[in-house]
C-alpha cells in the first residue's frame, strides 16, 4: 500500500506537475506574442489619428460616467470635479452616494449646489432603495447627477442604480477615488465606433497612484510606487494588462474588464442583468454573464481593450488590506467560474467557453492550489530525504528565470505603448522588481489566493437570483430570458469594498 | 497711454504661444495662464480688460472660469471671448448663458479674432 | 523534443546523464536568461534615446515655434507674401542647423507643428502655411510616405497631404481609395472627398464594405468643412444595399437639409435593418417632415421598442398639434416607462401646456405616470 502510494505521488510530481507547469509556460509564451500584436496594431491604428474629431463631431456618442461612492468625505470634492472635466463633447456625471456614514453628500449638495429634483428614476435593475435624486441649480455643473441611495453593502448594487438613471447608450463605470486622464472617454468609446461587430465592453489599462503627483484630482506626474508592496503590485498590473488582457483581447476571449475602469453597452448590460451585487468579483462576473448572454444571442460580439494608461488608483500598501483585497479576488474568481460551469468546455460558447474559461479556471483559479500542494510534496521529499537537490535546484530556476523573463518582457511592452515615467532609474527599479518578486511578492499573493480558496470551499451554500424589475409588461420577455437562478457560496455577503 | 491688459486661458502650448505673440504684436499687454487655477489667481488679483478662455484647460473649466469671474472684485464686467473645439450648439448655448461675451470656434481666423477682440474692448470702454 | 535533442548536443557532459525532463528544464534556464538580458538591454537603450531625443525635440520645438510664429505674423500683416519673402524664411528655417534639418525627426516635427497650426487657423494663415509646406521641400517628404510598405505612414502621408498640400496630389491618392485596408481606404476618401476631386462621393457606391462609425465620423468631417464641393442630393444612395451607406448618407441629408429625401426616407421605415430604420425617423423628425407625420403614426405599432422611441421624439420635432392626441394616448397605455417619459416630454413641447392644464386633460393617473409628470417639468433636470 504504501509503495502504491509513493509510486503514484512520485507519478504525479515528476511528471504531470512538469507537464502542467510546461504547459503554463507555453501559455504565457503564446500570451506575450499574442499581447505584442494587438499592442503593435492598436498603436498603428492610432498613430496618425486625430481623436480631437470627436470634439467637434455632432455623432459622438452619448456616455454616462457611472462612479459609486461610499464615505469618500475626504476627497470627492476634487474627484467629481476631475470626472465633470474629463474632455468629451457629449457625457453626463451620475455619482452614487452609496448610503455613506460620512458626509460624502452634504459636501456634494454644498460644492455644487445641488438641488433635489422631481428625476423619475425607473429601477430596470433591483437595487436597494433610492432616496434622492440631486442636480445642480449651478448650469456649469449641468452634467451632473448625484443619486443618494440606501446602502447596499457592494459596489455592485450602487453602480446598477447608476445604470438605472443613466441617460446615454454607452456607460463607463469606474470608482471615485479613480484618477481618469482627460481623454479617457475620448481613447475608451473608439473600440466601441471602429469595430464592425458589436462591440459590448472595453477597458483600458489601469495603474498605481501611489507615489505618484496629484493635485486637486488631477494627476500630474506619474512616479513610480516607492513602498514594497504596491511596487510589486505595479509590476503585476503591468503583466496582468498589458500581457494579459490585451492577449485575449486579440482573440476576442476576455473574461475580466476591470472594476476600476470599463465601457460598457447599456442595452447589453440591463439584457444581461446588471451587476450581480452578491458577487466578490462584480466585474469579472458581469463580462462572463454579458458573453453568455451574446452567444446565446448568437450576435457577433466583442470585449476591447486598450493598451493605454487611462486610470490611476491607490493600491493598499499594508499586508492586511492588501490580504483581504486578494482573497476576495481570489473568491471572487472561484465563485464566478463556479456560477457560470456551464458555460466551461461548452462549444455552444464558443472560444470564449473553450479557450478562455477552460484557461482561467486551470491555469489561474487551480494554479495556487496546485503550487501549494507542489511545496508539501517537496516538503515530504526533504523529511524523508529522498530529496536530490540537484534536480530540484533546476527545477526551481527553470520556474524562476522563465517568470522573471516574462515579467521583464511586461516592462518592455509598456515600454514600447507609451513611456509612462519620466526616468531611467524609475524604469530600472520595475526591471529589477522582476527579479525579487519570485520570492518575495509571489508567496504572499499565493499565501492570500489560498485563503480565498478556503473560504470560498469552506463557505456556505445559498440561493440567489439575479434582480429585475418586473413592472411594466412590454419588458416581460427580456427579463425573463435572463433571470438564471444559480447556486453560489459566499461567506460574508458584504465584506467592505 | 497704458496698454490693454488681456488674460489668455489656454493649456495647448503652441496655440497659447501664438496667442500670446499675436496679440502683443498687436498692441496688447497680455498676461497667460495654462491652467485654471493659474488663471483663477489671476482673476481674482487684478483687472482684466478681456480675458480669452479656452473651454478645455485643466483643474478648473473654462465654464467654471466664467462663472467665477462674475464674483470676483476686479473682474465682475470685463468681457470674455471663448475659444473652442467643440462646435456643439448646446456647448455654446451654455457658455453664453454663463455670460459669454463672444465665441470662436476652433479653426481660428485670426483676422476675425483681432477684430473680435477690438470690438469687445471698445464695447468694455463704452460701458465704463 | 527539440529542447531535449539540442541539450544533449549543447550540453556539457555531466547533464547527459540526467533526465530528459531535466535537460529540458536547463535548456529553458538558458533561453530565458538570455531573452531578460536581451530585454533588458533592449529597455535600457531605449531610454537612453529616448531621453537624447527628448532633449532633441524639445529645443528643437521652441526654435520652430518661434520662426513660426515670426513668420505667420509677418504673412498676415504684408497679406500676400512674395515669393523672395517666402524663399527667405525658407532658408532661415533650413539653416537651423543645430537641428540637422534634414533628420526625419526634425522634419517631421516640422510637418506636426505646421499641421497643427492648419487645424487650428483658417484664412490667411491656413494660406500661408501650406506655402510653407511647399517651399520648404516637405510634400516630397510626405510623397515619399505613400511608398512606404507599412500603411500607417501611408496614411500618416495622406492626411498631411490632404492637410498641406490641397491643390494636388489627388491622383496620387486615388490607388488607396480601395486598399483593402480599411483605416488606409477611408483616409484616401477623406482626402479625395477634401481635393475637390471630379467624383468625390464614389465611395457611396461602395456595396459590401461596412463603414464604421469612426470612419462615418471622419469623412462626415471632411465633406462637411469643405467649403466648395458639390453637394449631390444623398437620397440617390438610400436604396443601397449597404446599411452603412444609407446610414451615412442619411446623416448627411440631415446636415445638408435635403427635404427632397423625404419620400425615400419614407420608404425606408420598411428597411430589413432596424438601425437605418432608427435614422430614417430621426431624420424625418430633424427635416420637421410633416407630411410623414400621419405614415410614422401608421407603422407605430410595427416598430420595435428603440424605433417607436425615435417615432416619439420624431413627432416633438415635426411640433405640429395633430400628434398630441396619439402622443397623450401612448403615455395614457402604461406599457413601457420609457415610453411612457418619452411621449410625456413630446407632449410637454408640442403642447406648452403649464403643468395644470396639463393635468387638467388627462384621467386619474398612477405614481409611475404622475413622476413622469414631475420629471418633465423639473427645471433642473431639463437644462
């Protein structure tokens, strides 16, 4: 029995955990070729563009900047107003005052001069109840909508009354405390008019504000993060977009736009339901139901992203808030992949259930998982000193330099999209973060993705349903075409976004 | 005689550089601001007998400008001309109703802009 | 494999022994330390000229600026400037030799700023610019792009040809009025649509191709800034059996107020593809088409949700009484709150009722319909 047991873990370890880590590895290759393509094509297209055309065009289309906020006192004074001059001929401002404790509304009413108005808010998504609706009786603030709403426990459910009052056909969700260059609606609705098929959400590449400048809300000069942790975070941002997502991107498969910053369809969203406010990762969550929705449809459809530096947000710099953020993202990936099962290894959706999904949930919910049990078994090779070094020493360099090369390869793609630092050194210090970050970032983001992993498996089961509104007839059959009741876990429902 | 004093809000630099040498060639004292805020100070410290506002700056609007500069001591009549990229109907609408004094929209004719320019001083010395 | 039959071959003597999975893993060791010594090199030299040509550019920049600047004041003031005049700034901005003027970089500069100042001036100054671009041997430069095998600079070329140099170079451009590339197509029809060409709008022609918005955007732009072209009536296009084209043309009948089109947009009210149905109403509504009035109020029922919100808004533009007794019984049916809002707001134009005699001719309404009310007549919001 026991030699059974060593004949089978020694099976696995020395064969199929290579094969699965061979197989990553070629899998990344063929991201970062992939990822340079769409990168090179994206910068072609827009080289010789004048996006100031939109300006002046009668045929822009219309975008309503959706931006929860939840006890931002401190800063939405300057925020809102960075968002109302973000450079776009035709938008609207709608901020979410998320039932915060804080007096995140009486500075919005006192700043800018806003009026409760008589707005008939029709709720198409289901969300916590609405209280208020403001504008402002100042016409420079025209654009702006402030909905102040019972608190809903997720920015979810805050950013689907944002959906609901929204008056444009294209929306952009992103969070208050984000820093958008003025062109972002400029850069972000081109994939939305240049594509010959539907083009359902896009995103863009979001980075650190750490370090950086910033004055009144608006940024000023970028500055490489100085502290330990979001450095190695602005590391993984930079592989995670512009490797990642602008790989998928060129082959139409993306799963994740992010929460922080993405364009979406109006029409497609409310079709598919809105945001699920139950959800740890409510924006992963939306895109995946958003192409299960499209190929039901059987519409050609696609999800963009651009390789562009359009949003800056702060990233926790303390192990626990960064603890927390990670193990929610980590549950928040499990869960979705387990509310839409269906849809992995199903032809019926095509590359995005047969490629993407089947990816995401090998290669990056299993990952950790299959990382963490690879240690034990090394451990238990050490204690019963059957260990040799030597093969394992190269095992561990083969995994380390190839992750080294693809990270550093990272840098030099944002190299070649657009030079964000203003230094060599600063540069420098990202290329060498590359080399520490193996053994240094990795376990604590394994460490964390772990525990997202025990909660998610150890959590309890629970019904839950996707909302709609069902009062006027003529949306009947829209609503019910979409209204799936799944089974998910959760733990805490809401944790605090 | 002491020169016309013209304020230019405007953030694109080669445009603000033209601006600035144009109109100094034609006998104005002008002062620039690239942003906002800068010209907020501005306004707020000294008496302008126009100012020119592009409706794109940072931090603070060119609308917002023109709702500020109705509240400040110095600056509460003098005229202000708009200069923009948007050609939207509403946009325009709306500057004016800010109180506006004249709108020109970009591609400039710099011939029309002098004149604009002459016109609007002469109406501010009619008034005073 | 391959992996494993060269690390056998490249491998010192000691590794042969070991397992293939090994050799394999050594072999990658080697290739990627390699590719992040390439990379980095690759980064780190990139910067170094990156940051020399920063420096570069800059300098050069503020003197362009300055000569520039110099040389547009002197055109406007003397009006038409005389061809020594011209050969003299010419030569001033050659001689800036600190710059290496005939370095791409430089020139290419050179065209930017000057391209710049032709967006953003007319007149006189757009005149004079282009003479510039001329004397100063930079068409040839922008000539030399569309030989160029990689089609962004052709297209970098022709929009600085179209923006400089409008007297020519059309029949340059005619051969990329049907690349297959799209962006590259769409720039050459741009441009031939602004040179004033003998059939500029032979591109409406086209059956298969989709036009894109952006596309529609940016020669909707040239055709509508182009002071002197011919304008067809655009209605001899809406029976195209390319949507996009009839969407196209049906935005520049708009602009062009071209009530002649009035009967063909009628006619496409029945078109296969609901978004030319949409434009078709909004432009019935913009041309205030109120012979289409009571044809639109027929086919209502027909029409999906997003046109009948288009026949709505329509009927608020055409703004003749008739319609209110139909707009009054589409809000007074409770079936789709948009709907609903939107017939409320027409009523509330066409009518100018104040909110009593509003009320006044209505029945008992529900709290859906009452907030509609509110909504429609809440100052603040209808800015």
């Amino acid at each position: 029995m026991e030699i059974h047991f060593q004949y089978y873990l020694h099976l696995i370890y020395d064969r199929l955990i290579f094969f699965y880590s061979v197989l990553i590895m070629l899998s990344y290759l063929t991201l970062l070729v992939l990822s340079i393509f769409e990168i090179k094509k994206y910068l072609k297209r827009n080289s010789y563009i004048d996006h100031k055309l939109l300006l002046s065009s009668p045929y822009a289309p219309g975008i309503s900047v959706i931006a929860p906020a939840y006890n931002e006192a401190a800063t939405i004074d300057y925020n809102v107003h960075s968002l109302l001059s973000l450079d776009y001929p035709c938008f609207e401002v709608i901020i979410i005052n998320d039932g915060s404790t804080d007096d995140t509304l009486e500075i919005l009413i006192d700043k800018y001069q806003l009026k409760p108005t008589a707005f008939a808010y029709y709720e198409q998504i289901i969300t916590q109840p609405v209280k208020q609706l403001f504008k402002s009786s100042n016409p420079v603030y025209s654009r702006l909508l402030v909905i102040d709403k019972e608190n809903g426990g997720s920015k979810a459910d805050a950013s689907n009354a944002g959906i609901n009052a929204a008056l444009y056909p294209i929306f952009l969700c992103t969070d208050v405390d984000c820093i958008l260059r003025r062109d972002t609606l400029l850069k972000m609705v081109k994939p939305f008019i240049e594509e010959k098929v539907k083009v359902i959400a896009a995103g863009a590449v979001i980075r650190i504000v750490n370090s950086c400048e910033v004055e009144s809300g608006v940024l000023t000069k970028v500055k490489i993060p100085a502290k330990f942790l979001p450095l190695f975070q602005e590391l993984e941002y930079v592989r995670a977009f512009l490797v990642g997502r602008m790989a998928w991107s060129k082959v139409n498969a993306l799963l994740l736009v992010s929460g922080g910053l993405g364009m979406f369809d109006k029409k497609t969203v409310i079709a598919a339901g809105g945001y699920d406010h139950a959800s740890f990762g409510e924006d992963m969550e939306l895109v995946t139901r958003m192409r299960g929705y499209m190929e039901r449809q059987k519409t050609p459809y696609a999800v963009r992203y651009i390789p562009e530096s359009l949003c800056w947000t702060e990233v926790p710099d303390n192990i626990r808030v960064f603890g927390s953020q990670r193990t929610r993202w980590t549950k928040g990936l499990a869960q979705n992949l387990w509310i839409h099962k269906k849809m992995i290894f199903n032809p019926r959706y095509g590359r995005f259930g047969m490629i993407a999904l089947p990816y995401w949930l090998l290669f990056e919910w299993f990952a950790p998982i299959i990382e963490f049990t690879g240690i034990l078994y090394y451990i238990y090779l050490i204690l019963t000193h059957s260990i040799n070094w030597d093969f394992a020493i190269i095992l561990l360099a083969f995994v380390y330099t190839f992750s080294v090369m693809i990270t550093v390869t990272a840098v030099l793609w944002d190299e070649i999209t657009q030079k964000q630092y203003t230094s060599k050194t600063e540069v420098m210090k990202l290329c060498t973060a590359a080399f520490f970050e193996p053994f240094l970032y990795h376990p604590l983001a394994l460490f964390f993705s772990l525990r997202g992993n025990y909660f998610f498996f150890t959590g309890k089961k629970l019904h839950w349903g996707n909302m709609i509104r069902t009062g006027f007839a003529g949306s009947k059959n829209l609503i019910k075409a979409t209204v799936s009741k799944v089974k998910i876990r959760r733990k805490k429902q809401h944790e605090k976004r | 005689m002491m020169l016309e004093k013209i304020l230019i809000v405007e953030d694109e630099p080669l445009m603000l550089n033209f601006l600035d040498f144009r109109l100094k060639k034609a006998g104005y004292d002008i002062r620039i601001a690239r942003d906002g805020r800068e010209a907020e100070e501005y306004i707020d410290s000294e008496p302008f007998s126009l100012i020119i506002i592009d409706l794109m700056i940072p931090f603070v609007s060119g609308l917002e400008l023109l709702a500020k500069k109705k509240q400040t001591a110095y600056n509460k009549n003098t005229p202000v001309l708009i200069i923009s990229s948007y050609t939207q109907k509403s946009i325009i609408t709306e500057a004016f109703s800010l109180g506006a004094d004249d709108f020109i929209p970009k591609p400039i004719d710099v011939e029309d802009l002098i004149t604009k320019v002459k016109i609007l001083l002469n109406k501010c010395k009619i008034a005073v | 494999m391959l992996f494993y039959i060269l690390g056998i071959w490249i491998l010192p003597d000691i590794f042969k022994a070991y397992p293939t999975i090994i050799i394999v893993a050594v072999m990658v060791i080697g290739l990627s330390i390699l590719a992040s010594i390439i990379v980095y090199l690759i980064i780190f030299f990139g910067r170094v000229r990156a940051s020399y040509i920063d420096i570069k550019t800059t300098k050069a920049r503020k003197l362009i600026s300055d000569k520039l600047n110099h040389y547009l004041f002197f055109m406007e003031s003397v009006g038409n400037i005389s061809r020594d005049d011209l050969r003299r700034v010419a030569t001033e901005l050659n001689k800036l030799t600190v710059l290496k003027f005939k370095s791409r970089l430089v020139r290419q500069l050179l065209i930017d700023q000057l391209v710049y100042f032709k967006k953003n001036f007319t007149s006189q100054t757009s005149i004079a610019l282009s003479k510039l671009y001329q004397n100063l041997g930079l068409k040839e430069f922008s000539f030399n792009k569309l030989h160029t095998n990689s089609w962004e600079v052709k297209a970098q070329g022709i929009a600085e040809l179209r923006e400089m140099a409008p007297i020519m170079s059309a029949t340059e451009i005619l051969p990329y009025t049907n690349s297959s590339n799209d962006d590259l197509r769409v720039e050459a029809q741009a441009a031939y649509v602004w040179l004033n060409t003998a059939d500029p709008f032979s591109f409406l022609n086209d059956t298969s191709e989709i036009l894109v918005e952006w596309h529609q955007i940016i020669l909707f732009d040239m055709i509508t800034k182009n002071e002197e072209i011919i304008i067809p009536p655009f209605n001899k296009w809406l029976n195209s059996p390319n949507s996009s084209i009839i969407v196209f043309c049906i935005k520049l009948i708009i602009y062009y107020k071209q009530p002649d089109a009035v009967p063909s947009l009628i006619q496409l009210l029945d078109h296969s593809d609901i978004n030319v149905q949409n434009r078709a109403i909004n432009a019935l509504g913009k041309l205030e088409a109120i012979s289409a009035e009571p044809i639109m109020i027929a086919h209502y029922s027909t029409f999906s949700k997003s046109c009948k919100l288009e026949v709505l808004k329509a009927l608020r533009r055409i703004n003749s009484k008739t319609s209110i007794q139909f707009l009054r019984a589409e809000f007074l049916k409770i079936d789709n709150f948009y709907i609903a809002k939107c017939a409320m707001y027409s009523i509330v134009a066409i009518s100018g009722y104040t909110r009593a005699q509003l009320l006044a001719g209505l029945p008992e309404l529900n709290a859906e319909q009452k907030a509609i009310i509110n909504h429609c007549f809440d100052k603040l919001i209808n800015i």
